[in-house]
C-alpha cells in the first residue's frame, strides 16, 4: 500500500472558475491572494489553459501572457501548470508544428513549469511535437488520458494509452476525467492495473458533477495514486472539483497525510468566498449533483459557457433539448470524448440542431473539419448519412493532421506586420487572429465589469401599450446596449426607468452593429441564428446558386456557413464584418 504523501494541484485559478463561473475571473482578483497560495505547498498550481486564453482576449480585455509575468512574481515557489490541448495549442483548430512549438517555448518563459498535455481523441500523433517541445525546454510532461464512457472505450484500452504515454516520455501520467464520469469500481480498477505496467507517477484529474468524487478519490488513495487535483471549497462542488480542504482533513494524520495548513487554506477559501460574489451573474445552475451528466457526459467547464451561450442567444429555456441531443451527436461523430475542443464542437453542433429545429441543418465548420479527420482519428464509425453530407466525395484524412499544414509562423507575423511586434502579440495573432486583433484595439482601455444579462421575462398577459408619454422635466435619456442590440431609456430624477414601450424597448435606430433594413426587391437571407459576421464570401453582384456559402457567422465560438436560400444575383449586402446578429436579421438581399 502506497504510504507517501499525497500531492495536490490546486485548480482556483483556472478549472474551478470555468467551471463554475464560465471562465470570468479577472486576474485583479487573483493576485491579492497569491503569496498565500505560495505558501502552502501545492504539488502545483493550474492558472492556465486553453480557455483562460480565450476568455481572457474576447471578454476580460486582459492579456493572458501578462497574467502569468504577474502571477508567477508573486509566487515563485510553485510550479505553474497550465492545461495544453497538443495540437490544438490554446485554440480550436490544429496549427502547423513551428506555432506549438513557438507557444510552448514561449509559455516556459513566463513561468510555466508543468504541461498537461491532451489530445481531445486520444489520437497521441497530436501531441508528439508539444511533448519534444516541452521535453527540450527542460520542463515537465504530463501526458493524459481523456476518459469517457462509450461503447469502444474500456480498461483495456486505457492501459494501452498508458504505457504509450510513458514510451513517449511522459514525467507524469494524467487521468483526465473532464466529465466526472469515473465509478469507484473503475477508479481503483484503472489506477491499480495502470500501476502494475507503467512506472512514472499518475496524476487524478475529476470533477464532481455526478457526486461521486469523494468516493473516487477514496479509491484512488487506495489504489496508489500519486497526486490529485482539488479547488479551494468556495469554489468547488457542483460542476467543480473535490475540496481542497476535506481531502486535507480527512488524511490529517494517515500515511497519505497532505501535509497542508488547514488554517492557511481557510484564510485563502475566505478570500475567494467573497470574490465569487462579484461573478455571481455568470454562476452556473448545476450547483448540485447531477447523475445524468453520466449520460449527456458534458464536462464541467463545458456547462457553464453553455449555459452563458444559450443565456446570450435569449434560449437558456431549450438547455434541456440541447442536453439531450449532445450524446445523440455524440454518437453520430463516432463517440470523442467531450473535452475541448470536441467538447465545443460537438455542443455547438447539438446546439445548432436544437436551435435550427432540424438536425444538421447547419454544420459548423469544426464538425464537418472533425468528420474528415483533420482533428484525428475519431474513437468509432461515423453515421453513414452524416458522414455523406460532410464529405461531398472528399478524401477523409488518415495521417497526422498537422503533417498537411504548412509553416505558418512567417505568414502570420507578415499580416500582422510592425503595429504589435512583441512575441507573445504575434502568439496571440497565430493562435486567434481576428479576435486578437480586436484585443489589440482595446487593451488597456477601461472596461466595464463583467456583467451577464438574463434575457428578460415576458409576462403572461401583456397590458396594451400606452401613447408614449413626453419625457419629464429633470429626466434623462440614455442609450445602452444589452446583449449586443442598441436600447434607448428614460431615467427619471431619483433614478426611476421609464416603462413606456416607445422609449424603454423600442430598439435605437442608430445602431453601428444592427444591420439596415432591406430596401431591395429581392429576396432577404436572414441570420438562422444570433452571433457575429466573421466572413464574408460574396459582393454585390455575384451570381450565386441555392445552397452556396454567402458568409461566415461565429457563434458559440465555433464558425458556421450561411448558404443562399435561392439562386440569384447578389443585389446588396446589409451586414459587414464584426457585425453583431440577431436570428431573423436580414444579411444579404438576393434578386
């Protein structure tokens, strides 16, 4: 029986908080608590990864580079672990081999000690290259296995990616159970079997969802393993992690014995019981236990943005709908396991399915690149009749995904050209492109606090609107935006809001973002759903057939092709890049 301490990564800083609060927390808030992080003596901290990133350039107007300098000058005892998607980087695609091999280099130079480094379909082609990478830089690899349940995925198998895993030079084997999909019986099954075949350490990744962690981490204990992951109490639970503190307490004097002060992380669970607070808007539903998440298998961080998507898409009510169709999807694409980024791309897929009213009536762009294997290799046979719609007779893709992509580092930094020269700018443009452009433009200006707006509930019987009113003596009239549309509001003096519908809900007609109303004869194509224009395909005047792609929206973070609805001329064209959409907005008008 395995009598050394038991190590702990604490994950407050990155997977607790995506977790629970869609990946919001402003790192102002992180650094008044972290000397005391440093002091505790975790095996590891995680304060990065892919969705940090993301979240930090499109929503917090932060760089994420900048946070690790600063985290890592206030605590610079502890190792800092990020979270790697292998080829896949901080992003949603695959890049060529010089960009991973550029973020990896460059992420050891602003602190980070420990990789845990992922492939989203256990296709281990896919971290080959951040793996040497990491290995050249003198850090440490921590290769994972991404768990899940399906009809081709068992014991045996996972024992396989094991030892291939450590034959590629894993320091540290991770089972990574995004989902907390993970039995007891299982548990202690995997890690003792794992133990007899492999020698390096095995790190426990899980998440409570389904509320059986705390009997999984008892077995795991008592299988061996080696080290566990944990988040702070005021931050764990629900769609979260075990406590960092009940772990504490109950080996508190027993051969796996933490070792940890108690009362140092009391005072740190203090600190973050009022910080969650101030996110309160973004807190996921599923604060309990969920048992069906065995069944959907959505991982933790993966409900919470959800949630916020369909929040700002005014369909939080079909969460339910979208919750069922996962694992149809699922199914169809050949069981991945749902971490990112096939985690997003086969929940926006389901989303788009349930949103659309019919099934694979739009494809994202990633799910249709996954179905032709330019993720990897899918764990199973893919539907027939999908697989079909996708292909249009092209070649599905056999060898490593990146072995087609050529350098794209030179490329990037010439569009980007001398306006942001630093590395970590030219990163960010590699891995996120227009996004990161847009960041640019704002950083460092004052923003707002992050707010999330639940849509607003319609009464059950509607009283009949009344003349609008004149705007009284000492009122105010202010233009305000909720979720991306233009309102007008009367604020009266003492700070009351003005309920006449001509002035309180009447969109304002000058919108930079809403597009113009059609003048045209033709016919409109309108937005099949909310989100931005990313690209457009077409001009004015282009001959184009029913069914072609006019343009690209972005939407749940994932690109979707809007196809003509009729054969015709494009007479004009309402909508411009970086618009923000509503569903039923018109984009083009075609004759």
């Amino acid at each position: 029986m395995e009598t050394a301490p038991l190590k702990i990564t604490e994950l407050v800083l990155r997977d607790a908080h995506q977790s629970l609060l869609a990946t919001r927390m402003r790192t102002e808030d992180m650094l008044p608590v972290a000397e005391k992080l440093d002091q505790v003596g975790f095996f590891s901290l995680e304060m990065w990864g892919g969705a940090t990133f993301d979240t930090c350039i499109r929503f917090l107007n932060e760089d994420p580079w900048e946070r690790a300098r600063a985290l890592k000058k206030k605590m610079p005892n502890t190792p800092f672990q990020m979270l790697l998607r292998g080829q896949n980087a901080v992003g949603y695609r695959h890049y060529a081999d010089d960009i991973v091999e550029r973020f990896v280099k460059q992420s050891v130079e602003v602190g980070i000690n420990i990789f845990r480094i992922f492939d989203a379909l256990n296709d281990f082609r896919n971290i080959e290259t951040a793996i040497k990478t990491v290995k050249n830089c003198g850090e440490t690899v921590e290769g994972c296995i991404s768990y899940t349940v399906s009809p081709v995925h068992n014991i045996k198998l996972y024992l396989e990616m094991a030892k291939q895993l450590e034959d590629m030079g894993s320091d540290i084997l991770c089972i990574k159970d995004m989902a907390g999909l993970l039995t007891p019986n299982v548990t202690k099954s995997l890690i003792t079997e794992i133990k007899k075949i492999i020698k390096i350490p095995i790190h426990l990744h899980t998440h409570a969802t389904t509320g059986l962690v705390g009997m999984n981490m008892q077995c795991a204990i008592e299988a061996g393993v080696d080290m566990v992951d944990t988040a702070i109490s005021s931050l764990s639970m629900g769609t979260s992690h075990y406590a960092t503190e009940c772990l504490v307490a109950a080996l508190k004097g027993t051969p796996r014995d933490t070792g940890l002060d108690l009362d140092l992380l009391e005072e740190i669970n203090d600190y973050f019981t009022e910080v969650r607070k101030k996110y309160v808007a973004f807190e996921s539903d599923f604060k309990g236990v969920d048992i069906n998440i065995l069944k959907s298998q959505i991982p933790g961080g993966m409900i919470s943005n959800m949630e916020n998507q369909l929040r700002e898409q005014n369909a939080l009510h079909k969460l339910d709908e979208v919750l069922k169709e996962v694992p149809r999807v699922r199914k169809d694409m050949g069981y991945p396991p749902l971490v990112t980024p096939t985690s997003q791309i086969v929940g926006s897929q389901a989303t788009l399915n349930v949103l659309t009213g019919e099934r694979y009536k739009m494809i994202t762009k990633e799910t249709r690149q996954c179905l032709l294997g330019n993720y990897g290799k899918l764990p199973a046979t893919i539907d027939e009749e999908l697989l079909a719609k996708v292909s249009e007779g092209k070649k599905l893709t056999s060898c490593r995904p990146a072995d087609l992509l050529d350098p794209e580092w030179d490329k990037a930094c010439k569009e980007l050209g001398d306006k942001y020269t630093s590395e970590d700018d030219r990163l960010t443009y590699a891995l996120f492109g227009k996004w990161a452009l847009k960041f640019f433009e704002t950083r460092g200006k004052p923003q707002a606090e992050p707010v999330a707006i639940a849509p607003a509930k319609t009464p059950a019987t509607a009283p009949a609107p009344s003349a609008a009113p004149a705007v009284p003596a000492g009122s105010a009239v202010y233009k305000v935006r909720v979720n991306g549309k233009d309102y007008t509001v009367e604020v009266s003096t003492g700070g009351a809001v003005g309920a006449s519908p001509s002035i309180a809900t009447v969109p304002a007609t000058a919108s930079v973002n809403a597009p113009a109303p059609s003048t045209a004869s033709g016919s409109p194509l309108i937005a099949p759903l909310p989100g931005s224009i990313f690209t457009m395909i077409c001009k004015e005047g282009d001959v184009v057939n029913e069914g072609d792609t006019v343009l690209i929206m972005e939407s749940m973070k994932m690109e979707s092709e809007v196809n003509a609805h009729r054969s015709g001329t494009i007479q004009s064209i309402l909508v411009k890049e970086g618009d923000n959409v509503q569903t039923g907005d018109e984009l083009v008008i075609i004759g």
